[in-house]
C-alpha cells in the first residue's frame, strides 16, 4: 500500500464546496485585489544604487591581453572588462584601439554610479596605457591623479636567458 491510499480503518471525506453568489465572489476580488497591491508595493520597493563621488581605476597592459577595472576606495569591483570579453582575439587584444574600447565598456557598466572624478592605477607595459587612460578622460570624467605601479625587479631573482630568434 501506498501513501497515498487510505487505510481501510480510515474514513474518506469528500468536501462539498457551495456555489459562490455575486456579492461573496466582489468580496473575494476586493481581497485579492488587495493583496496584488501589496506584492506589487514590494517590487517597488527596491534598493537604491549607491552614489559614488570617486572612484578608483585600474589598467592592467600586457603583451597579450589589456584589462580594466573600476572600484571604489574602499576596493569593490563596480564594474571590469578585458579586450578578450570585447571579442578581440589574439595579437589584436593588445593594440590601443582595443583598450580604448575595453575602457569605453567600463564607463557604460559603471555609468550608474553616478562617478565623477577617478584616481588612475596604470601596471604594465602593453601598448595601451595611454589610451586606456585618454578613452577615460575622453568620456567625461575628470582624472585627478594617475600613477604607475608596475611592479620593478631591485635585482631579485636571476632574468631568464634572452630568447634566440
């Protein structure tokens, strides 16, 4: 036997439901139409975007790739893209235009903040730092510092042998 089936011990009720009149049937819209105000109040209720003054930048350029991140001081992401998101593919993912657009794709997704001023953090030695930095400025936002933070070897460790072409 299965649970669904009674028990022979058990007694199987069967619910008579009584038609429903004209005036119980508007009361009973009156009282779902209340509650569909009340879920529809709830979508409404939704949580603001905070506002950000400023912001921080930062531009990672390799030989292969150009990434960009935007974050707050505090440092939350607000928003990244990468030439290879964009869709370039292989040796075009590191040329400026590339970075000029993958810049331009941030400023769209972070647009919301409502960002004003940005401090840029540039690392690496692609070829497109400078115009990762002009897409920025060229979209509106005023650049109050920009600063190299590529990391510099003080003699660490031993360079590896130079490649033979």
């Amino acid at each position: 036997m299965s649970a669904a089936e009674p028990k022979k011990s058990e007694e199987v009720s069967e619910e008579v439901v009584a038609p429903v009149t004209e005036g119980e049937a508007a009361v009973a819209s009156a009282e779902g139409a209340e509650g569909d105000d009340k879920k529809a109040s709830y979508a409404k209720k939704r949580k603001a975007k905070r506002q950000i003054q400023r912001a921080q930048v930062h531009v990672q350029c390799t030989y292969n790739n150009t990434m960009v991140s935007v974050s707050d001081l505090g440092g939350g992401i607000l928003g990244w893209s990468s030439s290879g998101l964009m869709g370039f593919k292989g040796a075009k993912k590191s040329t400026p235009y590339a970075a000029t657009q993958v810049a331009g794709n941030v400023c769209d997704k972070v647009e919301k903040y409502g960002i004003r001023e940005l401090e840029v953090f540039v690392k690496g030695v692609g070829s497109g730092r400078e115009a990762a930095v002009r897409a920025f400025a060229n979209k509106g936002y005023a650049i109050t510092s920009i600063k190299d933070i590529t990391p510099i070897p003080h003699n660490g460790c031993r360079a590896r042998k130079p490649r033979r072409v």
